[in-house]
C-alpha cells in the first residue's frame, strides 16, 4: 500500500538524500515536497508524516519559514497530533533564538536558546588542542532520558536511537546545557510537560541530539547520512513504533576502544578523483603527484592515457558498504567550463545518493561561471545549489579559494561578502563550505626571503637540495599547474575567516606515492586553525591511518584514494586495523539490520 510523506522545503540544503533515504526504507513511500503555505493548506486534510528537514544558517532558515507564513500551519499539524519530524536546523527551529542570528525568533517549543560550540573546550585545552568547530562527524547519544527524569528502561529506543550506535552530525550551534542548574531546568521542564530527551557530547558540552513528546519528534543529527543506524530511526518514526525494544541486530559492534576527547569516531574518507577518459566517458581516476596518464602499447605504439580505475557511481558505493564514513568525488577537469546543465557531477551525485547514506561531498569548478551556452554568469552559490538538490551534502572550493585568499590579503583581509566561500556559507552554512589545498613543498634557505610563515625542518635527512633548513607549502591552482606566491597556512586562515567550515589538506609531494600523511603539513596547518582539517594524500595502508590520527595535534579525518581503487585494502580493513590493533573509535554498522 501506498502512503505519501510530506516534506517541508524551505530551499534549505539536500533534501534529495532524505527522499531518497525514504525510499530506500520502502519503495512504496510517496514523496510530496511543501514550499509555501497554500501548498500547505492544499494538502492539510491528508497529512500523517510530515518531516521538516533543515541546515545551514538558522536565522535564514527560521526567516523563510515566516516568510512563507509555515509557522502556524505547522504548529497547528503537530497540535492536531500528527505526526511530525524536524531535523538538524528542523530541530533547532523550535528553540527560543539562536546566537548564529539573534535577530530571528525561533517557535519557542522549548525556553532554551542555541550556542556556538566552545574552540576552547577545557578538556581540548588542558590537552594543549582546541576543538573544531563545526561538531562534524560520528558522535552517540551519551543519555535517553524520560519526562520524569530517569534513563530510559535498558534496551528501550527513542525512535530506535540508543547509546551503542553512532549518527551524523554536522553544526557548530546546538542546544546546549550550560552548566548543572540549567539541566535541572531542563528537566523540570521536560517533566512538567512530558518530554523525552536525548543528551549527548562533544568535548565537555552537553548538547540536546532529540528531543520528543507525543506526535513530535526531532534530531540534530542526520539520520538520513548515518548508515543503517540513522535509516532505521527514520524507519521508526515512519512506522510510529516511538519506543521501540533494541534487538541484537539495532547495535554497532564497539569492543574495547578509546574515548576520543570530542566523543567522535576517527572518520575515514574515499576519494574519487572523477574526469573524462579519452574515449569521453567518465572514470574514476588517480594521479601519481596528479599525473593520472599512464602509457600503454597500442597496435605498438606507445600512448598516453587517463588511467581508468572504475565507474564512479559503482565505487562509492562499494566504500559505502564497506563502511566509508563520507565520500568525496573531485572533478579534477572542472577547470574547462561546460554548461551548466550538463555538470557531469550532477548525474554521478543523483545516482550516488539513491543507494549511499553517507555524507557526499563535491568538488571541482565551484566558482561564479560563464555558461557557455547561455553567455550568462553563473554565480557559484547557483551552482553550490544545483549539487546541493542532487544530493551533495558539502561542497569543495579549490581553484577560486585560491583567488579569494589572494585578494583578501591585497585588501587588508577585508571581506567583500561576495566570494564563493562567503556566499555558500551565508545560505547553506559553513559546515557546507570545504576548502580544497594542493599544496607543494617549496625550500628556503632563510625565513627572511619570503613573508610566509615558514616550517623549520629538524631533521636533517629531509634538508633541501641545496641544504636549505625552512619550507613552507605553496599553493597550486587548476589541479598543481599554477603555482600561487601564497603559503597553505596563509590560504587556509584566509578561507576559515571568510566562512570555510572544514580543510581537505592534499600534499602534492605525497599524493600517489603510499608513503603516508605529510605530517609535518597537517601539523603546521591543524595547530593554526579552529576548523576540522582532513588529511589527503600519501594514504598506502591501515598503520598511516593510524599513524596521521595519533598525531599530537588532533587530525579530524583521514582521506583514502589510491589504496582503496587498487584493492590493496578496502575501507573496512582499515577500520578493522584502527579498531582492533590501535584501539581507536570507529564506526562499524555492518551487523546493523534495516
Ligand atoms: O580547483 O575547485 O576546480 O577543484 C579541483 C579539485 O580537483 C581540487 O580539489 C584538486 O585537489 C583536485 N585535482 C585536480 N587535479 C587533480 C589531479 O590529481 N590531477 N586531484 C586533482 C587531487 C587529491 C586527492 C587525492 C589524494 C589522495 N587529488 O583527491 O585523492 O591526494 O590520494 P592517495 O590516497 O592515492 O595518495 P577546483
């Protein structure tokens, strides 16, 4: 039998992945979007399920839904007990305000407002670290606790939520519990009105990740990107089982393993750098310090060829279900222009994200445009948006944030609010906004001879050619042709102060050669900035993963392309190494049962 789920879009983020997930959960869900009130009052009478998915910035947000004058209609749905679930910002909305943007009213569900998380966690801190901010990443629920302030009974689920299993969160504001007394407030108020709260995490602040009474259900996690685990809270909610009995099969296996001091699981990343071959299709590649030719012998001749390393579509999928916690694809070709309606990521993303419930992201050619069909700009928030409804959950700015740092720094760091970083990240977030390096080590004699910030090297046997003692990173653009007079630390603070929310951190001296992370290049760049930064390049087997995450300064993920495209080790060996040989954190859900 069929049954229609309703969807609120307020032209916020990827709702394609949460029709898609829907789907997934059973084919036989019909999916009808809701934009403005009379599609609202048109549908009314025939609405059970109602989601209201939500993320980025909340004052933009919470600004579209009184703007479409949806506040009333949706307190009037979820008073007539029906039911309703908001996510991410959709859970954020119903608080009082929010700091992100003060000026804009929240509903007011709960008397609380939103804080940004804490850089300077003490528990980071006294470790010498700040924490990154956003909160991106695999965290769990630490408490289920019931309107009368116990815990849940053991083995009973919030909509299949439990502390064992691992969700996706991805913000830098939250709901949190600012010290001893608020919490007991929080609890007296949740008692007196019958609410279900889910607490959990990062670094020392406690934060809500769900909260629920009756008919009325939200998260600030993403169950539409946390694997199976958040598929079957989405799975609960559509088939009004609220308190659902933990069988076996719910729980992710977690023996023995560290408690990393955010509470999150060391992510692995898969990559695929995607271009066209030769013979116009398009394929999963991978360079050699970005040379992705190879010769081959044709009719004895000896040719150069893009080297095809598979179907995109059909790779990140198989890192899907071998447990990759979020996958990349790069256009590394973007620099050609081409119109914009013929994007070739746009068919890979909108096919990858009906079967993968991981985080996507997109890269390559994110900048305003020409569409050379049309003569028309193009601007590169429109195009953000495009890869954002076919099922992007971030997108990756590499050549033009390049541009952008170079001219911050020409006009005194003043931000025009007009770039790409800024643009994206004012409609969509920050969390939204990833910065892609390539980097290349460039020796100095003195740190006199150039005015950026300039690494000393100490060991000797990694001295230049010429004995030089200092480096720094240098920039490159269009995929390592163009090389930019602008270090990679320089690149990065630039872009985190315009509105970046997390650094892929490439090295083109490490890229292709199974050698390991550039450790001293993650380091000079993760000790300098607030955000996550995510470790690319060098990846060659399970002890570098191991290797680049217990690096003192606190890497936030690791990046994988070439070990997993070669076979030499899939996804899950490698989170079998860091879990059962290092001990560490890791997501595993593959004895979690739809
Ligand atoms: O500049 O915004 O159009 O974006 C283009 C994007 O394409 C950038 O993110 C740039 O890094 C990427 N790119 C361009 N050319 C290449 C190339 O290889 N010829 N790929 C390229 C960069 C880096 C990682 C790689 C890791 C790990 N690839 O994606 O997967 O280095 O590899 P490994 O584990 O095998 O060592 P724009």
């Amino acid at each position: 039998m069929t049954e229609t789920v309703y969807i609120i879009d307020v032209e916020s983020g990827n709702l394609q992945s949460l029709s898609n997930a829907i789907k997934h959960i059973n084919p036989n869900y019909e999916i009808k979007f809701i934009h403005n009130l009379s599609e609202f009052q048109q549908y009314d009478t025939q609405i059970r399920k109602l989601l209201f998915p939500g993320v980025g910035n909340y004052g933009h947000f919470v600004k579209e839904i009184h703007n479409r004058n949806l506040s009333g209609p949706i307190h009037d749905y979820i008073s007539s007990g029906r039911s309703f679930m908001g996510i991410c910002v959709g859970l954020q909305a119903f608080f009082n305000r929010s700091e992100e943007s003060p000026e804009y009213k929240g509903l007011g569900y709960l008397e609380m407002d939103l804080y940004k998380f804490d850089n300077l966690d003490p528990v980071f801190v006294e470790n010498g670290l700040k924490k990154s901010v956003p909160h991106i990443g695999w965290n769990h629920v630490s408490e289920l606790v019931e309107p009368d302030g116990g815990l849940f009974e053991d083995g009973v689920s919030l909509y299949g939520i439990n502390t064992i299993n691992k969700y996706y969160f991805v913000h830098s504001y939250a709901a949190i519990i600012k010290n001893e007394e608020a919490k007991k407030g929080l609890l007296k108020f949740g008692k007196e009105n019958g609410w279900n709260f889910a607490f959990a995490k990062y670094g020392s602040e406690e934060f809500l990740a769900a909260i629920n009474k009756g008919n009325f259900f939200a998260t600030q996690f993403h169950p539409e990107k946390s694997g199976v685990a958040g598929l079957k809270v989405l799975k609960d909610f559509l088939e009004d089982k609220q308190f659902p009995v933990i069988a076996k099969n719910d729980v992710q296996s977690h023996p023995e393993t560290e408690v990393t001091l955010g509470g999150l699981t060391r992510r692995i990343i898969a990559c695929l750098d995607v271009r066209t071959n030769d013979d116009g299709d398009l394929v999963v590649t991978k360079g050699d310090q970005y040379n992705v030719r190879e010769e081959s012998k044709e009719e004895g001749e000896s040719k150069s060829k893009v080297r095809n390393l598979g179907k995109p579509v059909e790779l990140a999928t198989r890192y899907y279900n071998q447990g990759a916690d979020e996958i990349t694809f790069l256009n590394i070709t973007s620099f050609r222009n081409s119109p914009i309606k013929d994007l070739p990521m746009l068919q890979v993303l909108k096919k990858a994200a009906e079967t993968i419930f991981v985080p996507l992201t997109v890269g390559g050619g994110i900048k305003d445009m020409i569409d050379p069909e049309t003569n028309q700009v193009v601007s590169a928030a429109k195009i953000a948006d495009l890869y954002f409804r076919s099922g992007a959950d971030k997108v990756s700015i590499g050549s033009d944030a390049v541009i952008i740092a170079e001219n911050y720094y020409a006009n005194n760091k003043v931000k025009t609010g007009t770039t790409s970083i800024e643009t994206i990240s004012a409609t969509f977030g920050v969390q939204a906004v990833v910065i892609s390096v390539d980097p290349k080590r460039k020796y100095i004699a003195s740190p006199s001879d150039t005015s950026m910030q300039v690494i000393k090297i100490t060991d000797p046997s990694k001295y230049g050619p010429q004995g030089e003692q200092y480096c720094y990173y240098q920039v490159t653009s269009q995929g390592g042709r163009k090389t930019h007079e602008l270090g990679a630390l320089e690149l990065c603070l630039a872009c985190e102060d315009l509105g970046a929310g997390e650094i892929l951190l490439n090295s083109i001296d490490h890229d292709g050669s199974n050698k390991g992370y550039n450790l001293e290049l993650l380091t000079q760049i993760k000790t300098n900035v607030s955000i996550p930064v995510i470790a690319s390049s060098g990846a060659g087997n399970p002890q570098h993963f191991k290797e680049v995450f217990e690096m003192e300064c606190g890497i936030d993920a690791a990046l994988g392309a070439g070990l997993f495209h070669r076979g030499e080790y899939s996804v899950n060996e490698v989170k079998r190494y860091l879990q059962q040989e290092a001990k560490m954190d890791v997501r595993l859900d593959d004895n979690v049962v739809l």
